[in-house]
C-alpha cells in the first residue's frame, strides 16, 4: 500500500496594506485582494491588464527572431503558388496549431496540406523517414513545421538536400541533437524575444506567425489579406494553449481569455459538435477543455493516428463531423480503459515494493504497454506518490521506450542527464521529458534514477504543498465571493482556482462515501448548509472534532439547479489559529 504524506499547508504571503488598498480600489472583499497580491499582483496597471486582458496588449509579431525570414519566405511561396506542406504533431497542441496554419493559409490563397505523424510508426517531430514519405505523397517546396521541429536537425538537412525550404514554428527546447538549419526558426524558446512570449503553446507561436503573415501580406496588397480576421481562429488558440498545460499568464492569458469567447458561440461545425459529443452543457470553460475537449482530440493521437482528429476541427460537414467525434468519443473511452489497466498494473509493482525512505525516483516498465498512453499513467502515477516517474513501455525490438514527469521544484531533464551512460537517447524539459533505454539496462538506469533523485529529494520535506490563498470566515463563503474569483479566469497552470480555507468548523454529519471513492460532507456556514466533497479522498478517515478544511468554491450545476459546492483540497484537525 502506497504511504500518503499529509500536506504540508502554507499561506500565499500578501502585504496586509497593500491587499487593504486594492479591495478599497476594485470594491473586492478582502480574501479576494490577497489572492492578487499573493499571485504577484500589486501594481495597478498590471491588475488591470490581468482583469481585462485585452488584444491590443499582445506583443507585435515580429519582435520574435525569426519571425520576418520566415514570414517572408512563406509569403513568396504563396505567390508563387508553391506546394506548401504543414507538419504537425499529434497532440491537441499540435493538432490545433495545423488546422490554424492550414486555415490561414488557405485563406492567403495558398496550395497548402497537412501532414500529421503517427505516434507509434513516425514518432515525435519530423524524421527523415518520414520527410521522405511526405516528399512522395505531397512533392512540397515549402514544409513548415508547427509545434514541432527544432530539433530535427538531420531531416532539415536532408530536405535541404533535396531542394525545400523548410520553416520551422515551435516551442519546445532544443534536444541534444542541436537546433535544426531551417531557413527560419520562430522559436520563443531560443532566446532573444520578450517575457511575455516566451511562455506560448506551439498553437500560441503559429498564431504570431499567422498575425505576422496577415500584417506583411496587407502591406504587399494582397487582396485576401484585406478580408482575414484572425480573431475568428481564437478559439483554437484557446484549446490547444490550455491542453499544453502551459501558463496562463500574460499573452497566453490575452488568447485564452478572447478564445473562450469564441468558443462559448463558434461557428465551428466541428467545435461544436466535439462539445455536443463531450456533454458539456452551460458556458464551456478551461475545465471542460482540459478534462473534456483536449482527451478527446488526443485520444486519436495518441492510440496511433491524429487525422480524425484534424479532420473533424476543420470540417464544415454536420453529419461526417458526427461521425468523427463519436471515433473521437470512443477512441477516448478505449484510451482510459488501456490507461487505467496500465496504472492499475504499475501501482501493484510499485506499492508492493515503496519505501517513502529510500525510493525518490521511481522507475516501472512491462512488455507491451502502450507508448500513447504511458504519458498520462507517468503523471497520475507521480501524483500517487509524489516522486518523479519514469514508465516504460518494452517493444519485441529490446528496446525501451519510456515517458516520464516530475514534481514541482525537481528538475527532471537535468537529474536525466545524470544517467545519460545508460540511455539510448532522452529528451524534454523540467516536468516532463521521454527516454529510450535497452531493456537489459532498465534495472541499472532504475537504480541510478534513484540514486541521483535521492541526493535531491532525500533533504526535502516530501509532503505535498497546499498554496492556501487566504483565510476566510465561514460567512465570507457566497456568491460575492464566487463572483469575485470569476474575475480571474480564465484558470489554469500558474493561475489556479483560487484555494480558500476555514477553521474550526465541524460537520453537521457523519462523513458518507459517494460514488465508491469520494468523500461528502456537510457544514454550517453563514447560517447555510455547505456540501463539501472530497474528490478521491474516500479512503480517508475523517478526524473527530472541528476540522480546518481547504478548498475550492465552485457553482454546481445538477437536475436543473445551481449552488455553490466546496472541493476540498485537504482537512485536518483544527489547529486553533496555525497555519
């Protein structure tokens, strides 16, 4: 059995003054104003940009190195009625990020067509196999590449060889292999472009090149031009920023913000369609596309081929859209069941075999798990157990191909280097990254991972830490407080739903488990009844006497009716003012 940590509960700091002066300023409450000062927000201006994110503050597109290379090297193509390939990924990212540069570039008047790799015959980025083949199918003279392509150094070189140019649009760091020749590169990631950018999706970096393109092409006269609204396309920018996981914060907050707008009344057959299919009823938010939207379009991706997924984005067919998001919806249902097979089967190696002691990094491989799913089990499975994960996947071939994710504050890539002697090749960043190692090698790397996980997390507090952002009485909970925190949105990494905490407060009732696995209870607060529920925490004993709880406040819609519901994040036993 796995052995859970209690969290370890810290307070978001905020200057009293400063957060007395903003709730004065913006009519907040005051738990309100301390959420903004302990998410860094003190200066006014810079309130009011994060409260009203407006498209006037995204940052011009050619500040980005690279940007007027390439913008000019497409537009020429364009005019000459080139052959233009787009070369995508096969994620939401990705896939979002094709269907803009396809969409745009059609509208430009280009003679353009995608190309999506499979995750498990071509893998990630542009490979020279795979350039070859496309060369085949689609004789380009121009491959951009969308998320994607940094690091494809020798397929580059080879379509360079074989006379096309080559641009590259991407947000990832450059692997060990080197940063491609492209022609051009737009990569924030490279350096040498403002904060503000550098944190963008790959669909967020085809998007400013997209702007880039439309502003030169006004400028040569281009009569198409005059015509493209690059808002429209918005809401593709949201989906696919959100399910990147990226933060939302500064210009991806401005896109997001503007694109679920969008969303909430596309005119996307296929949008539409994939939120129909997904049951999502009221206003769609980052919620509904990162637990909802984005698995569905991953789902194709990541059990093999993505072009379900493409195709169903850009369709203006009612009925073939139908048909796509119902492959999509039971391409999701067939991935979470390969998925919860393969924690399922991971978790019972690992808890028969964990010490919080002595395992720090944690490494679990089987035959035959599949690679498009291992991802998604690496991180539940590090959320389990608060380690950083490594699950591999073993082919007939010998070879190991694994996926893996961290924790906040470990940086995984660099603890990977540490084992690079005993690695096929790696690859990724701080939180997330992918391996391949020869399966006689596994137990040795296994060791190692520990071993160099250990000489870090080994002087750690291991517990999980709850960021509280204020401390509020039970009478504070209500709709002027849910409407307050509405004015954050939209939520997401680096802007989470704000986590509010009460002490001394004790259940009406016994604590009842629902659904098998989750936790309810019920307290009186403001002279209301609150129902509070427990995600997960089914298992857990409730503690007798008056509790602290953390939590998110949420507006619950059910049968009809709407009232706010507490999502617990943790509880303890009061502890009479601590913190």
């Amino acid at each position: 059995m796995v052995v859970r940590s209690e969290k370890r509960w810290t307070t978001a700091e905020a200057v009293p003054e400063v957060a007395d002066g903003i709730a004065a300023d913006y009519g907040f409450s005051r738990a309100m104003a301390r959420a903004l000062v302990a998410r860094g927000l003190t200066d006014r201006a810079e309130i009011d940009k994060f409260l009203q994110p407006r498209l006037a503050d995204l940052t011009d597109p050619f500040v980005l190195p690279g940007m007027e290379k390439a913008v000019d090297l497409i537009l020429s193509h364009v005019e000459q009625g080139s052959s233009i390939l787009v070369y995508g990924d096969y994620d939401v990212d990705g896939v979002t990020a094709t269907a803009l540069m396809i969409q745009v570039l059609s509208e430009l008047g280009a003679v353009a067509s995608p190309f999506l790799p499979h995750r498990i015959e071509d893998g990630y980025g542009l490979g020279v196999e795979t350039l070859h083949r496309c060369v085949e199918t689609y004789h380009p003279n121009l491959i951009i590449t969308v998320d994607c392509g940094t690091s494809s150094v020798e397929a580059v070189k080879e379509a360079a060889r074989l006379g096309i140019d080559v641009v590259v649009t991407d947000h990832h760091e450059p692997a060990a292999e080197g940063v491609a020749d492209a022609c051009a590169i737009v990569n924030p990631k490279l350096g040498g472009c403002p904060e503000d950018v550098r944190m963008l999706a790959g669909v967020g970096v085809a998007f400013k090149v997209c702007h880039g393109l439309v502003k030169a092409a006004r400028l040569r006269k281009l009569e198409s031009a005059e015509k493209l609204d690059l808002k429209t396309y918005m809401e593709l920018v949201a989906v696919g920023t959100v399910a990147d996981i990226v933060p939302l914060l500064k210009e991806n907050r401005i896109l997001v913000y503007h694109g679920l707008m969008l969303l909430n009344k596309t005119q996307s057959v296929g949008l539409r369609t994939l939120i129909e299919a997904a049951g999502i009823t009221g206003p769609v938010d980052t919620y509904h596309i990162g637990f909802m939207i984005g698995p569905r379009i991953n789902a194709a991706g990541r059990l093999g081929n993505a072009d379900a997924a493409l195709e169903l984005v850009l369709t203006e067919q009612e009925p073939r859209a139908k048909i796509l998001a119902q492959q999509l919806d039971d391409a999701s249902r067939k991935r979470q069941e390969i998925e919860d097979r393969i924690v399922s089967e991971a978790c019972e190696d690992l808890d028969a075999r964990f010490d919080a002691d002595k395992d720090f990094g944690l490494v679990v491989a089987h035959p035959h798990w599949h690679a498009g799913v291992i991802g998604i089990v690496a991180s539940r499975i590090a959320s389990r157990y608060n380690r950083p994960v490594v699950v591999i996947g073993m082919d007939d071939d010998g070879v190991g191909r694994g996926s893996c994710r961290s924790v906040p504050g470990f940086d995984l890539l660099s603890h990977l280097q540490k084992c690079s002697p005993m690695l096929r090749r790696y690859g990724g960043h701080a939180m997330a990254a992918g391996l391949e190692v020869d399966q006689n090698r596994i137990p040795e790397f296994s060791a190692r991972f520990n071993e160099v996980c250990a000489a870090t997390l080994s002087q750690i507090d291991q517990r999980r830490q709850l960021m509280v952002d204020a401390w509020i009485a039970p009478t504070d909970i209500g709709d002027p407080l849910y409407h307050d925190q509405n004015r954050l949105r939209p939520f997401g990494h680096s802007n989470p739903l704000p986590v509010w905490a009460v002490r001394n407060v004790a259940p009406l009732f016994p604590a009842r488990v629902i659904g098998g696995k989750h936790l309810k209870l019920i307290f009186s607060m403001g002279g209301k009844q609150r129902e509070a529920i427990g995600f997960g925490m089914g298992e857990r004993e409730v503690p007798d006497g008056p509790l602290d709880i953390a939590f998110n406040l949420i507006l619950n819609r059910y049968n009809g009716q709407e009232y706010l519901q507490l999502h617990l994040q943790d509880f303890r036993p009061s502890q009479n003012g601590g913190e």
